[in-house]
C-alpha cells in the first residue's frame, strides 16, 4: 500500500469474509484495523450483501457461494461509495 501511494494509486480491500464464514469475524476486524493504520480504503462487501439479502434480494447462488447479479449491484453499490 505505502509503493501504491507513492505511485498516487489509491488500494481498497474489498471484505466479504463474514457473509461467506460468519465465524470470521476476529479476521475481519483484524482486515478493518490494518486498513486504517494502512491508509487502506476498506469496503465492507459482508454488510453490503446482508443489507440486500434484508430488502429480500437473494445476493447468492442456492448451490454455491457465487454473487447473483444481486448480490454483484449490492457489492458495487459498496464500492462506488467507497470511492467517492
């Protein structure tokens, strides 16, 4: 992160660990904090898919663990207001 911004390039970590394994939520914190000591835009993708799965959006595939166009749009909302 610090040879990126010296490049002007901004880095994000992009974190959807606890959607995919709510046990991992000590990694995560972990992620969040080094994000911040970092200068790391973090993008919580976990807290995005679970809000649209609560406005009834299924986020993912009911056979595997892949984003539904749903669950990409929730993701990418994310990021947009990461970014900005």
């Amino acid at each position: 992160a610090r040879g990126a911004r010296a490049e002007g390039v901004r880095v994000l970590a992009i974190d959807g660990l606890t959607h995919m394994n709510p046990g991992a939520e000590v990694v995560s914190e972990h992620l969040r904090g080094l994000c911040a000591e970092e200068g790391i835009v973090h993008v919580d993708a976990s807290a995005a898919l679970r809000a649209a799965e609560a406005r009834g959006l299924t986020t993912r595939f009911r056979r595997d663990e892949h984003w539904t166009a749903a669950g990409h749009a929730a993701v990418a909302a994310a990021l947009d207001e990461a970014l900005r």
